[in-house]
C-alpha cells in the first residue's frame, strides 16, 4: 500500500513538472516573439495542403533570405520552443500549425502573430471534438484575428467558408483560387502523368506560367497559395517561378520513387 502511495505521489509531481516546463517554454516563445522585429512570420493552417505549402513557402523565400521553418510538427508543444530559440538573423520563419480539439489554435495564434496567415481549406476532420465545418472554419479563423499589425490573410476563394472568414481577419485579405474572382487565379492546370503538373497564375500585376516537378492536378492549391504568399512579401516573380520550379515534394505528399 505504501508503495502505491509513493507511485502515485511520483507520478504527479512528474505531471506537474511536464506542466511547469511547458508553461515556462511557451512564456518564453511569446517573450521571444515580442522582441523579434526582424522575422516576417508566415503561418498556415487548414484542412489538407498544409505541409506541402510550407515546404515551398520555405524553398521560396529562402530565394531571398534567411529563412527558419517549423513544418509537420505543428502543434504549441513544438512550435513553442521553434519560436523560442528562433533568432532575428532570420528575414522569414515559415510555420505549420494544426488542430485536433476546440480552443488549440487560439492559442498558436496568440503567440505567432503571423504577418500573413494562410488557410488552405475548411474540410470536414476530427469529427468526434469538432463536428461540423462551422466548428472548425471557427477554430481556424482565429489564426487570421490574430495577426500582426499591417498582418495580410490569404484565402481559398474557392472555399465557401472564405467570405465568413474575411469578415474575421484584422488586416487585408487577398485570395486565391481556380474562381475568376480570385487575386490570383490559377488557370491552364495541366498534369497528365507522367508530365508534371504546369498551371499559370494570373493577378492584376502579373502572370506567371510555372512548371513544376509535383505530381497530381491537386497541388496547383498549395502552387497558387506560394505564389501569393510570395508575392505579398515582395519577392521577384522571376525567383517565384524559379524556385517553385526546383521545389521537390516532401517524401509522402505525392513523391515519385525511383
């Protein structure tokens, strides 16, 4: 019985010591957040496209300068310390964030502050904590209330949950999408295997024919995504296309094996 006790007691005082770590690491990341001038932050959530897009974000603007990312491991108890640890030599940090329950991304939120916020999607996912779209097109929203001052949302103009969204953000927002009505309309989609996807995208200041080394129709989303982000940021559209160009897919998404 006293045993029992004493395991009991241990394994408390090791919860509670997991809780004060963590709670110590987060207050650290936002102290380190407020004082980075430097880093333009880029965060993107939604349902599907989320780590693909990241992984060209990162490809992209580091065509242009340092750049940190944070991808697949995208929830606070590694996002936390990336943003910790994170120092100003980086013009751009590139971060994935994703939820499984209500309240979560208030939370990411709330300690990125995202310069530009990006969601890809509102798909039907984790039914049995969020059951329904309007659940979940909620709980994503918040990353776009929380930007940084002058913070740009970038959406899927596709989406239907995109026009509820805008009303959400606190700064500009600027869409994308294959819908004529899109600030950056991707057209021309081509990808009949074992040709590579190619797809031009079009705004009111450029037009931009890409090709690219993904294979599937489907990518032109997270394609179309990088090039406003991208754009937004100021990059050179020759690099846009360039770099988008000699991205490689992360193994898993989509990746041929030779």
């Amino acid at each position: 019985m006293k045993h029992e006790v004493v395991a009991r007691l241990a394994e408390r005082t090791n919860r509670f010591g997991k809780f004060v770590r963590r709670r110590i690491t987060i207050n650290r990341a936002h102290f380190a957040r407020s004082r980075n001038r430097n880093t333009r932050f880029v965060a993107v959530t939604g349902s599907s496209g989320k780590t693909t897009l990241c992984g060209m974000l990162d490809h992209s603007l580091s065509g242009v300068g340092p750049t940190a990312s944070r991808i697949s491991q995208n929830t606070l108890p590694t996002i936390a310390p990336f943003i910790r640890d994170l120092g100003n030599q980086h013009d751009f940090a590139v971060v994935e964030t994703a939820i499984d329950a209500t309240d979560r991304m208030l939370h990411l939120a709330k300690l990125i502050r995202p310069h530009i916020a990006v969601i890809t999607m509102i798909r039907l996912e984790h039914k049995k904590t969020m059951p329904n779209l309007d659940i979940i097109a909620r709980e994503k929203g918040y990353l776009i209330e929380h930007m940084a001052p002058g913070g740009i949302a970038v959406l899927n103009a596709d989406d239907e949950q995109t026009d509820g969204l805008a009303q959400r953000a606190n700064g500009k927002v600027v869409t994308f999408g294959q819908s004529a009505d899109a600030d950056y309309c991707a057209v021309e989609i081509s990808a009949d295997y074992p040709d590579r996807l190619s797809l031009s995208v079009c705004n009111s200041e450029l037009r931009l024919k890409l090709q690219t080394q993904l294979v599937g129709a489907h990518f032109w989303l997270p394609v179309t995504a990088a090039v406003a982000v991208a754009h937004q940021l100021g990059v050179p559209s020759e690099i846009i296309a360039d770099r988008i160009a000699s991205f490689e897919t992360v193994v898993g998404r989509c990746s041929v094996l030779h």
